[in-house]
C-alpha cells in the first residue's frame, strides 16, 4: 500500500479540531513512507492500515463529520469504532480497554492517545505468507520486543473480527505496530477478547492479565480465547 500522504494528513488536520488525533500521528505516518522504513516490504503488501486512537468516550466523537467525509463505520459497538475511509487509511477509537496493559491498570497516557499503527495484509498467498513471517527476524536484528498473537490454526479474536494470526512490535517511545495476516471476518455475536499483548520490557506478571471484564487470572499470551 502507497500512503498518500496529502490526502492523510488533509483527513487529520480537519479532525485535529475536536482533539481526536494525537500530536505525533502525522510524523508517524510521515516515517511509514520513507524508504528505509524497517517493514515497507510488508507494508507494500498491505490492503489497508489503521491507527487505533484511545479517546474518553466514543460517544463524543464528531460521528456525523466523520460521516460527512467518507468515513464507513464497521464494528461499531459500545466504547469502540472503526471509521474506514476510501484512501486506505482508517481510523480506530476507543473508550474500552483494548489491551493487557490497560486491563492491569497499567496505562498511563493522556488523550487522545495512539495506542497503535496497524499493517493490514490480507493476501493469504504462499509469498505474502512469507513476506509476513519475516517480521520477528527484522525486529530482533533491531533490538525491538515482538510477540506472536494466533497462528498454528488458531485465529485471532477482537473487537467483533477475526484474522488469521498476527504480530505486535514495540519500538521505544513509539506507537506500537500491529501486522495482521488473513482476511477480515466480521461477527456481530461474538466480541472476542484478544487482547493486544503487553510490550514484552514490562514483564508483567501474568495475574493481572483479564478478559473482557472484571480482571481474573489468566495466561498473558492466549491466543484465541473468546470469553464474551
């Protein structure tokens, strides 16, 4: 996928007036072109990407705006939805926890935040297979945390989708990347609780993993519970 970027930035300038979109989201988008971006192979191969934007309350958001400028909502559910626009580019927000961090009472962040940059591959063919697998060898030559979600036959459940499998990388002091793999299944009866892994640097203690609620004991890393 080719960012375009006129067309992005013009998208986020508009919404940067309700205080939507996070200070540093155009100078993320503005390092994804570049040519030595670590992961522009699999970027290339992308259908679409997203970035998934922590705000206090999805009730508030500027819904007929963001209609009115070619936004489709998908999954929209209570404290979570998903704008997808004609460029590619798609937009997430959130007022639910969405990852284990969250989860254990362990974010600490001001909003609007962009909890993370998502790469959407959804060619399941023998080569874009590959290209995909070939993140954890990018990101350990690089020194960066990574963690598998899915995989194996097990699919991946979230926000009332389901991909194939997926991988997280966790650069310091940066938005988080997710690369998901597999076609986009959508289901109105299951939410799935998926959460996004914790960055792997903060150690954090498998108890203070939850599902979907209440927090309970539960092993940090499972991939394809569906709880709720």
């Amino acid at each position: 996928m080719k960012i375009n970027l006129q067309t992005a930035n013009s998208l986020l300038d508009h919404f940067d007036c309700y205080d939507i979109i996070p200070e540093s989201t155009q100078e993320q988008l503005t390092r994804l072109t570049a040519d030595n971006f670590l992961f522009k192979e699999q970027l290339d191969l992308a259908e679409s990407i997203h970035l998934h934007i922590k705000v206090p309350d999805t009730e508030k958001l500027p819904h007929r705006d963001l209609l009115d400028h070619d936004g489709i909502p998908q999954n929209e559910k209570e404290g979570y939805i998903k704008y997808a626009f004609p460029s590619g580019l798609n937009l997430i927000f959130s007022s639910i926890p969405v990852s284990q961090e969250e989860k254990a009472g362990l974010s600490l962040f001001n909003y609007p935040h962009l909890d993370h940059i998502g790469i959407d591959i959804r060619k399941e063919d023998a080569e874009s297979y590959e290209v995909f697998n070939r993140i954890p060898s990018l990101a350990d030559n690089n020194n960066l945390p990574h963690k598998r979600q899915g995989g194996d036959g097990k699919n991946v459940y979230c926000c009332h989708v389901q991909v194939n499998e997926k991988y997280w990388v966790y650069p310091k002091g940066r938005p988080h990347f997710e690369f998901a793999f597999g076609p986009l299944i959508v289901s109105e009866d299951v939410f799935g609780c998926d959460l996004r892994p914790a960055d792997p640097s903060l150690l954090m203690p498998e108890e203070k993993v939850a599902c979907c609620g209440e927090p309970v004991n539960q092993v940090v890393g499972e991939a394809s519970v569906k709880c709720c």
